[in-house]
C-alpha cells in the first residue's frame, strides 16, 4: 500500500518534478537555497509551552483545532538512541511535545541489544505514558515509527512484539525513487520476521519541510499554513541546530538531467530533523491507514480523515478522552 499524489507520471528530471508539485499537488514548486538558517527555525519555539505540555487551546486558536493525537519517533544509534513525541493538529500541523537522548549505561550492552535499558524506557513511553492537555484531554501515543537503517535486526524484534495491530512499526529511509519509479512517500515492506515496515522517500519530506522551517508567523497572522512546526520555549539551542544540519545541493546524471539532494556536512547533528521527517510519514502513514483500510475509501481523503481525527466518536482510537468524560 502506497500514498501517492503521483499516479501516472514518473520522476526523471527536475522539469517533471515541478510539474508534480504544480499540477498534481496543486501547490508552487520553490526552488529552495541550500541552507535552513537558526534564526528561522530558532522563531518557531512557542512561549504557549513547555517539554512535556500539551497547548490545546493555543492550537485551537492558531493551529486549526486542538490537537488530535500523538506520535513516537525514534533515531537509533549504537549507545544512544533519540526519541521524539509530536502532536498534530487539522492539516499536520506539528508540535514538538518531548524530545529525548537516552543512553545506554557504561557496563550494559549497547543498543543491539534488548537487554539495553534505552529500550526499556521506549517500551514505559509506548506501553504507559500520558499525556494531558490544558483542556483536559487525554493522550497516549497512537503511533510509533524506529529508524531500523542501524542495529536492524533489535528493531524489527522489538516492534514485533507489537504486531500486528500494535502500530509500532520499523523504517527505512531512501533519499530519492530510482530512475523511472513512481513517487511514493511511503511503501509497506515485511521483515524477516514476516511483519509489517515502512520505507520513507526521505528527501520528499525534507523538500516539504524546508519551506516550512523558514516560514515566518506570529499569533497576529492567524492561523498557521498547513505542516506548520511549533517547538516548546525550552527547546535548547543545541536542539535547534540539529533541524538545520543539512544542506540541499543539485546534481547531475550522466546525462544531464538535474536533481536535488540533502546532505550533511561532516558529522553534525541531525537527529530531529531526521526524527521530524518520520513524524510527517508517520501522519501521512495514519491518514492511509485510516481512510483505505477503515473508511474504505479508494483514496486518501485528508478533510476526511482530519474529521475523522476530530470526531468525539473516535476519541478511544485517538485520544484518552478528558477529565470531564468517562473513558
């Protein structure tokens, strides 16, 4: 199963892909710089919250509407791994909910193995935790995507433990389709273990995403454009810095034809820009699940899966319910 915005035409140079963006997406192809500056991104912390807080009622003024669910993305590395919590709002609008480097300890295994406590910690977040908002709402994460490109074999065992209906899933990031493929932001693959992954088309996101870390806004413009990020007031400098890691630098085949790439200069850090990337496929991934297999649409309706997000109805799938209600 695949989302495609792209049904019949396929990617070779660059000229197709504007025409992608601007006859199929419906939306004006930029040619971006090849630089996402601090100062840009430094501008989307929000005074509304902190780490760990759940700003309902600014995101029903600013965002659309409150915020309908969460999800878990993890970057896993040999002694550490990085997990990021995000809420999403109407139109994948994101916010930044916690952000964490967990790692190992000095005489345990490191991260290929099970027994590592990193992995006990991810299983109390998944299995345990909630959240809830300034209104009262309720959370628990709905979804959890783990990079299994490093220590693949740990990955896909522990999120096997949650299959099939568990929504903890493997992923595999890819930067670009090959030649003549079709542009599919994501695709199902089976593990050895016969589960279900994901593969990313990482660099279509990171396309997608880079105007909107250089998008200036402030609460006298309204209401925020569609995958606007927001990050919490006590997100660190550090922290900041690893969504502007990357450079987007042009190519060339052999013959010629002009493409575009991400990259990262030396070994600077870009945890959560990669982590912020998942989190968009992982909605993109939500919406398909939802309006195939449960609406049993022939495609992805997003008004409708934002109202289906926003139902009352579905509060058990999405969200915990409030403070007010009986769950």
């Amino acid at each position: 199963p695949q989302l495609r915005h792209l049904e019949n035409k396929k990617v070779k140079d660059i000229g197709k892909y504007k025409v992608f963006y601007n006859n199929i997406l419906g939306e004006p192809f930029e040619e971006l710089g090849n630089k996402i500056r601090f100062s840009s991104v430094s501008a989307h912390r929000r005074t509304w919250y902190s780490y760990g807080e759940i700003p309902n009622k600014h995101a029903s003024e600013f965002s659309g509407s409150r915020i309908l669910f969460l999800t878990c993305q993890v970057d896993v590395h040999k002694n550490s791994i990085y997990v990021a919590v995000m809420g999403w709002t109407s139109g994948g609008r994101c916010y930044l909910i916690n952000y964490w480097h967990w790692e190992k300890q000095e005489k345990e295994n490191d991260c290929t193995e099970l027994s590592c406590s990193v992995w006990f910690k991810l299983r109390r977040l998944i299995e345990d935790t909630e959240y809830e908002s300034d209104d009262g709402t309720k959370y628990k994460i709905i979804l959890t995507l783990i990079d299994s490109s490093w220590a693949n074999t740990t990955v896909v065992e522990f999120c096997s433990d949650y299959a099939p209906n568990g929504w903890v899933y493997p992923i595999l990031g890819r930067e670009r389709p090959a030649k003549n493929q079709r542009i599919e932001e994501f695709a199902q693959f089976k593990t050895k273990l016969g589960t279900v992954g994901y593969r990313i088309l990482v660099d279509y996101y990171k396309d997608r995403l880079a105007p909107v870390l250089r998008r200036e806004w402030n609460d006298a413009l309204g209401i925020q454009d569609q995958h606007h990020f927001n990050a919490p007031i006590d997100t660190t400098d550090k922290e900041i810095k690893q969504l502007t890691a990357e450079i987007r630098r042009e190519k060339k085949d052999t013959r010629g034809a002009v493409s575009y790439e991400w990259y990262r200069p030396g070994n600077v850090a870009n945890e959560l820009w990669d982590l912020l990337v998942y989190g968009n496929a992982a909605v993109d991934i939500l919406a398909w699940t939802i309006c195939i297999e449960c609406l049993k649409f022939e495609n992805v309706d997003w008004h409708a899966f934002w109202e289906f997000a926003a139902s009352e109805e579905n509060d058990n799938l999405f969200v915990r319910g409030t403070t007010n209600k009986q769950v």
